[in-house]
C-alpha cells in the first residue's frame, strides 16, 4: 500500500499538477471529510466511512472490505483514534483533480501515527479514495 501512494504522489508531483498551497475552504473541506470518516472508524461503522468516499470505489467499499482491512488490520495494529493533529503540511498537496493529505496522529496503541488520505475531485466535491494509517517514522 505504501508503494502505491509514494508512487500516486510521485507522478502528479512529477508532474507539476500539485499547488503550492491549499485554500482555506480546501482545507476545511479535507478536515471535515476526514474527522466524519475518522468517527465512523472509531465506531467500526462502514457504511458511515465509505460516506465519504469516490463513487468509483463502490465496489470496494463494503462491510467486508472495512473489516477486512480496518478492524483486522488497522484496529488490531493502531487501535482507536484519540486525537487528529494539524495537516503536515510539507506532506500534503492538492490540486483541482486530486489531493493528498497528512495528518499527525495519536492512537490507542501508537501514540505517534500519521494518517494519509488519497483524495480525487468528483463533480466539485473531493471524495477519499483511500485511508492509510502509519507509524510515524521521523
């Protein structure tokens, strides 16, 4: 998993398609999306997650596909979400199709974690298509 967002964020980087800086309805919008989709994973509610997420990944976003990774995987390696700290943001981009955000973390079972979000525009409205949870390694 960790390949494949280095490798997303490497080629829009690559690129030139990222802005500099996000606005601050960008911003909002990102934290709002995220703490909405963070609550549900707290609470082990995947149809409150996948809210939040693009419409092409409907396949994948299913009671089974949450539990797979996020109760198996996550739940059992982070454990809850305690705290959502600020974006970091020298590890965050956006641009009018795509974003990524990073944000620090405290977990029940990791006290210092990160989340990184993969975004894509859809219609106007930035939709998550992936949610990734990382040891942070600074």
């Amino acid at each position: 998993m960790k390949r494949s967002l280095f490798v997303a964020v490497l080629l829009v980087i690559a690129t030139g398609a990222m802005a500099a800086e996000m606005t601050g309805t960008a911003r909002k919008q990102f934290d709002r999306e995220t703490d909405t989709a963070l609550r549900a994973y707290n609470r082990e509610d995947a149809r409150a997650f996948f809210t939040q997420f693009a419409r092409r990944l409907e396949i994948n976003t299913t009671a089974e596909s949450f539990k797979s990774l996020y109760v198996n995987v996550y739940k059992k390696q982070f454990g809850n979400l305690v705290s959502r700290g600020d974006m970091i943001e020298d590890h965050s981009a956006f641009n009018e199709e795509a974003a990524v955000t990073c944000y620090e973390a405290e977990f029940t079972k990791v006290r210092d974690g990160r989340i990184v979000i993969n975004w894509k525009n859809e219609n106007g409205t930035y939709k998550i298509v992936m949610v990734e949870f990382q040891k942070n390694t600074r």
